[in-house]
C-alpha cells in the first residue's frame, strides 16, 4: 500500500491548493494530479525552496529526471500536472513564466487497442459462467458472466461496473444508474431487454443464495458485503484470455478488460454506418452514454478496424456515384 504523502507545505502549497480546487470545481476528481503536485511540494521542502522566484528551470529539471518514471507516458504526465500548475499561476498574475521547459520524452510506437467481436465476447462470457466457486468467491461464474456482458454490452468502465449498488439498478425500466464517474458525474445508462433480463436474472441468483439484499449492497461482491476490487476483475480476465485462442493483430496491444469498452464504442460506430445513420451527428450521444464530458475522449475508442473502414468505403460510395434517375447528382 502507498504511504499518503504529508497535505501541501511547500512556498507554493497555497498555490497547489487552490489550483486543486480549480479544477474540482469543474468536476474533475484530480486525485492522481494532485499526488504529483505533493511530490513537487515535498522536493521544493527538500532542497530548500524558500521563495518562487528560486523554482527554475534547472530546479524542475532536477526534480523532473529524479523521479523514477521510465516510461515515456509517465513522465510526460508529471510534467504535464506540473506545467498546468505553473500555466494557471501565470494566468492568475502569480508568476510572470512559467519555469517548466522539460522537453517531453518522445513515445515510441502506439499499439492499438484488441477490438473484440461479438462471437468472441459470448464465447468469454460462457468460459466465465463455468467458473467454480471457491471458499472467498460464491457465485464466481454468473458474476463475471455478467460483469463481462455489462463491459461490453454498455461500455462501462470496470470501476464503474465493481461499484453497482442494489438501489443502482431500475429493473422495471431496464437502467442503471451510474454514479461518481471518472469526471465526479452521475449518468442513466438504458439497457436492452437481453441485457437487463441478465441482470435481472443474476440478482434473483444472487438473493435467492444470500438472502434479503439492501439497497446499499454492491451488486458483485464476494468478501464481507464488500464491492468486488477492479483489480480482480482484471486479473479474472486475463486469466481467461488464452482459453478464447485468439490471435492478436500486429499493432495491437494484448487485451484487457477495458478494451471490452473499446469495442463497445467501435461496435456502435459500426452499427450506425451499417444502418445508414450519420457517426458524426450521433458521436455527442455516445459520448453522453459512455460517461464523457468532451467527445473528443470518445474519439480516442474509435480504433478504426478493417470493418470500419469498409463500412465507410461503401457509404463514401453511395454518396458519390451518380443517381440513377437522369444521371443527376
């Protein structure tokens, strides 16, 4: 377990504070950010820093390359958190420049996303209801059964999936409700009758063995009435990835259980292209649904696939050829 590090102290403590409280107020949790900024605000107390005209480049610099971050990704968030905080201090006249001129590390080749198709995530789904149970986990196959339907069905992410509460589910409407998301949102996330006859179904197993279940009680748990850790289900997953044979293209990263989110997103692109619908006019829905407060994150799931790409070559062709009524266009 990380050790919590001591709340702001450092002669840019107020500044860390109130830059937090910024960006909470936009409904950002900021909870990674914000450790960052206690581990600049500890080194600024190591080495001395009694003033903000001593934070130079030289003295980031110095923190920046200490810190134990090989990946490239890694360190180029710390020095993103850093460079906004110094940013919104030269906003706020605090500063006159900002003293971060860390050159980002350059990131080798992106893998894509393992985009899953649907035989393949029933054939995942039924590997993952022959689960036995063991003496911490009761009903372990109807749980990841549908925990996996619910990633990839709706594109939940599998925090929001391990924090579901009894009060969470509308059965009668087929909803759920999502709560306390990545961006501090709450959203309703319809389901379709498939879907929410599995839910159903699962919480009828799930009372019929435990009993009368309160509102509050997390609808996955397997220890103590506790929601179950996303850390588990990921592990669950992957433990059961070489059961599916499946062949990784080259390019793509090897699956996890956040790229069921992916798919879902990519499924439903290809669904409106299919169906003649307008992508770029339905991307805002998506976004809503898969819990975005911009949707340029939702973009960011659009992987394009062999399918899609046919998918658009055939609408691009219905556009462009020429009607057959009098050869108009």
């Amino acid at each position: 377990m990380r050790s919590r590090l001591p709340d702001p102290s450092s002669v840019v403590a107020p500044h860390i504070l109130a830059f937090l409280d910024h960006k909470r107020a936009l409904n950002r949790k900021y909870d990674v950010e914000a450790r960052a900024l206690r581990l600049l605000d500890r080194y600024l107390n190591t080495v001395g820093i009694k003033t903000l005209v001593e934070i130079t480049p030289v003295v980031l610099d110095t923190f920046f390359l200490g810190r134990p971050r090989n990946r490239p990704r890694s360190f180029n968030h710390l020095v993103g958190v850093v460079g906004r905080l110094f940013e919104w201090m030269v906003e706020h006249e605090i500063i006159d420049r900002t003293p971060v001129t860390t050159l980002l590390r350059r990131r080798g080749r992106t893998l894509t996303p393992y985009i899953f198709d649907l035989p393949t995530v029933q054939k995942l789904v039924d590997i993952a209801a022959g689960l036995p149970d063991t003496n911490k986990g009761v009903l372990r196959g109807p749980s990841y059964a549908t925990i996996f339907s619910l990633l990839f069905g709706l594109g939940l992410r599998v925090g929001e999936v391990a924090r579901l509460r009894c009060r969470d589910v509308d059965q009668e409407r087929g909803i759920l409700a999502i709560r306390d998301t990545k961006f501090s949102k709450s959203r309703l996330v319809p389901m379709g009758p498939q879907l929410a006859g599995r839910v159903a179904a699962f919480l009828a197993v799930r009372t019929e063995r435990a009993g009368w279940l309160s509102p509050d009680d997390p609808v996955f748990s397997f220890t103590g009435g506790r929601p179950i850790n996303p850390g588990t289900i990921s592990q669950t997953f992957h433990t059961l990835v070489p059961k599916l044979g499946m062949t990784v293209p080259e390019g793509a990263r090897a699956p996890t259980a956040h790229h069921l989110r992916h798919s879902f997103a990519v499924g439903r692109l290809l669904r409106w292209y299919r169906e003649d619908g307008s992508p770029a006019a339905n991307l805002m829905k998506l976004a809503t649904f898969m819990g975005h407060v911009d949707p340029a994150s939702t973009a960011v799931y659009l992987t394009i696939t062999a399918e899609l790409l046919n998918a658009a070559a055939q609408r691009f062709e219905q556009f462009s050829a020429p009607l057959s009524s009098g050869g108009k266009q």
